[in-house]
C-alpha cells in the first residue's frame, strides 16, 4: 500500500472495482540530488492519468508536470570517512523545504539519486531510512558509475534528443570525481561507462595560490604526465591546462578505442564501451558543462579555480579537444541541473491467477526495471540472454549483482516456443544474480506471467521466481510487490517513474 493518501485512495479505487480510466490524479513530488561535489533538490507537480480505453491494460502516464521550487545549488556535505553526512543534508533538505513552503506532510512521491563518490551502500540505506518517516513514497536510488550515466543522459535530453532526431548520442556528465558517458539511441539507453575524471580531482585555493587536496586518480594523471604537484604547492594555471587537457583526451578515447589502453584503462571504473556503433554527436552535461558552451575567462588563476576546483579548465579543454577532433557538440536542454525532479507513483492491482510468484519473497519495494528488448525479442537464447546480462549491468556496482526486474512490453501473443525462449535467454542474462540467491523477476504487458515463471522454474528447479502480467512498465522505472491480499486472488503492484524536467527536440 502505498503511504501517500492520495496514491492511497487510488490504489482503495483499484481494490474495490472503481473506474479509474480516465481519473487524473495530481501529486506532489520531490527530487534530491546529492552528488561529489554538489546537492540539490527540486520540488514539482504531477499530473498522472490512466491514459487506456478501460478495457486493456491499464497506461499510466504523467501527463503534465510543472516545477514549482529549485533549491540552491549546496555542496554536498561529506564526513571525514567520504560518507554523505545524512544530518546535514536533511537540515539542508529542511531548510529548502521551509523556504519554498512545502511541509513533509504534503509530499506524496520522491527520487533520491546519490551518485559519483558518495554512491556507496551506506549512504543509501542510512538516507533510505531516514526518509521512511519523513516524507511521502520515496524511490532511493544508489547510482553506481553505469546506472548513473544512464540518468544523466535521461536528465540531459540526451535520450529525447536521441529518439526524436534518430541519432546515436553520447551523452557525457562530467561532475567532481567521475565522468559518466551514456550511449542513447531511439530513446534508449544502448551502453555504458564511467571514467574517474572530473573537476573536483585537484581542489584549488584561489587566494592563497595554492593546491588544497589531490585526490587518488589525480595522482595517477600527474604520474602519466610527469608533473609533480601536492598539496601546499603554487598552482599553475599552466601547468593545469596541461592537467586538464589530458584528462579531456582521456575521455576522448574512451569514445573511440573499445580497448583503452594507459592512462584511460587505469581510471576506468566499469567495463569499456562496447563502440559496436557510431555516434552521431555528443552532449556535456554535469558540473563543468557550461564551460565547455560557453566562452567565460579561463586564463588566470582566480577564473580557472572560481569554483575551488579546476572543473571550469577542464570544460574549456573537452571542447578543445572535441572540436579539433572534429565531433559534433550539441548543447543539451540541461547541464548541471540535469536530475530528476520527482517520481510518479501509481498502484495497480494484479489478479493471482495472472502471476506465477513465490509469496516468500514479498513484498519488495524499490526494484529498478530494465526493459532489454526495445527492438523486439531476438530470436535466439544466447542473444536474449547478451540482452538482458547488458541491461543488468547498468545497476551492478563493483561487479556484485543488484536486485533488478525485466520488463517485456508489447502486447502480442507469446507463442509456446518463445516463451521457451525466454526463460532460457533470462536466466543466462540473469546467471550471477541467480547463483547470488536473488529472485528472477518479470513484468510482462502481455497476459504470459504464469506460464513463463513455470518455464523459467523447470529451466532451474533451485532459482527464486516472481513474474507478473499486464504491467505497462518502461526503462529505468521502480516497482514495488505487496502481499497477496483477498485470499491471494489479488497482488498490488506500485510502478514509480523517475520524472525529468527535460524535453529536447
């Protein structure tokens, strides 16, 4: 059940047989983004409407939302052992809610992304459970170097940009301490990577002249160069070009070499991009984004660390360095306020005698979507299976298997050889998570759940099943699974989409 009353009386309409083709229900909902360098938080309001004749599966779109309050732009408040001082960001949080004049109270739905170097499981499990009691249904997202690539692109424009222009776009967001390069094409994130660059690597005091803090990868560039620069030294604005410059060829390569080899292998923090494509153009987005568009003064010490950092460099040198190689930059709808602004949140209620589902295991909450096939399910096994293992790996964090669904739009009938098909192909994309003890789950739209589950259950006898039907779900939504309520005939399914504030032609 979800906590929002408002959410609430429509899940109460969904139980009880109410008509909600058509009802419209508009919520208010929070967007936190707590990053390496920076926190922000965006409060909106959501139309979502049933959008379906009542006769098929029920489409719930947010059909209209509009920003009613940005926060600031803080830095994130980080404790001596690299943790996110959760006290601080919900004072910080507290305060931009009283100023924009929002109580606790009246928040329905939220998304907490926490990215970069403060995405570790602590964080997000202490946040996860302060924000229990505080506010509203909260999707609490610990984006690790590909998931967070993948929402940048989404915040960006990248991925609309992508569907609506039929281009291949690399979307790269480059904030503090990472840079993470997100592949879209039709809409749909296709690849993935993160590289340990950013602006934030070299902090820099203006005033005194001086570096304050190099960070471990930054020790490994000055190391490729054969600089020496520490902490206590003069800094040089010409010796951080140089800096910056090498690090922006870094990321060039990475876009173009699928083995990176030096320097870019050894700050890669995920696997190299596949590059079995061509990408058509490219969109920076993050922190040092508006330095690459735009023309500000760059040449003295004071400009280059007006921010503490050399993040403002760094952007001057990625657009140097795209520019000579000849690559197309297109400025994306957002840049450093590229996040999300909220999450729709709407409650559907599955008949069991639609699901195939292991009542051991509920309820869930907060498990990320992947939907592999957007061109159709291919027609082999091992082919479904590179899919779905693709998919996957955009939530795997130092390659540990995270929980995670498949999704399986469309509406056309799965015939007895497909459905073979892919409960084998899933359960080979899903191998490390199935000898990892987690459940195999499916959301299909179309009317297969409970013969797919028993395939995927004679496929391996010892792997944990919950699949569940006639769910419109998309790329990068959450579901929550509930009891069995009713005497097990109903199973109430929560689907809440990241909402971003962005729309590029």
């Amino acid at each position: 059940m979800p906590d929002s009353p408002k959410l609430a009386s429509l899940y109460a309409a969904h139980l009880g047989g109410g008509e909600v083709s058509g009802a419209a229900e508009v919520v208010t909902s929070v967007g936190i983004d707590i990053g390496t360098t920076t926190t922000q938080c965006v409060i909106s309001r959501l139309t979502v409407k049933n959008t379906a004749p009542g006769t098929l599966v029920p489409r719930m779109e947010i059909t209209d939302k509009e920003v009613v309050y940005r926060s600031a732009i803080h830095f994130t408040p980080i404790t001596h052992g690299n943790l996110v001082d959760t006290e601080e960001v919900f004072r910080l949080v507290e305060g931009e809610f009283a100023r924009a004049g929002v109580s606790p109270s009246s928040i329905d739905t939220g998304a907490v992304i926490i990215t970069g170097e403060t995405a570790k499981k602590e964080n997000a499990r202490r946040i996860s459970g302060e924000l229990a009691g505080y506010a509203g249904d909260f999707v609490v997202a610990t984006a690790g170097g590909n998931l967070e690539s993948v929402i940048a692109g989404r915040g960006s424009g990248a991925s609309d940009y992508s569907r609506n222009r039929f281009k291949t776009v690399a979307n790269i967001d480059i904030g503090g301490g990472t840079a993470n390069i997100g592949i879209y094409r039709n809409g749909k994130a296709i690849d993935s990577c993160c590289i340990n660059v950013g602006g934030r690597l070299m902090r820099v005091d203006a005033a005194e002249g001086r570096i304050l803090h190099v960070a471990e990868p930054m020790e490994r560039i000055l190391e490729d160069l054969g600089v020496r620069a520490r902490p206590g030294d003069p800094a040089e604005p010409m010796v951080i070009d140089i800096i910056c410059r090498r690090m922006a060829e870094v990321v060039a390569s990475v876009l173009r070499d699928p083995e990176p080899r030096g320097l870019a292998s050894d700050l890669l923090m995920t696997a190299p991009l596949r590059l079995d494509y061509t990408v058509d153009c490219v969109m920076i987005s993050g922190g040092v984004a508006d330095s690459a568009y735009t023309s500000s003064p760059c040449d003295t010490l004071s400009e280059i660390a007006r921010y503490g950092d050399i993040g403002p460099m760094l952007g001057r040198q990625v657009r140097r360095v795209f520019d000579a190689a000849g690559v197309e930059l297109v400025r994306p709808a957002e840049t450093i306020r590229a996040t999300v602004i909220g999450a729709g949140s709407r409650t559907v209620d599955v008949s069991g005698s639609t699901i195939s589902a292991d009542d051991t295991l509920l309820p869930l909450r907060n498990i990320p979507v992947v939907v592999p096939f957007a061109e159709g399910i291919p027609e082999q096994a091992d082919e479904v299976a590179e899919a779905v293992f693709q998919s996957a790996n955009q939530y795997e964090e130092e390659e540990a298997p995270e929980q995670i669904a498949v999704g399986i739009r469309g509406q056309t009938y799965l015939n007895y050889p497909t459905v073979q098909l892919l409960a084998k192909g899933i359960l080979g994309g899903l191998a490390r998570s199935v000898r990892a003890g987690l459940p195999v789950i499916v959301v299909l739209e179309q009317d297969s759940a409970k013969v797919l589950g028993q395939s995927l259950r004679a496929l391996n006898p010892s792997a944990r099943v919950i699949c569940v039907d006639q769910l419109e779900v998309g790329e990068g939504d959450y579901i929550d699974i509930g009891r069995p309520l009713a005497g097990g005939t109903v199973v109430p399914v929560v689907i809440k989409t990241l909402v971003f504030e962005t729309r590029q032609a």
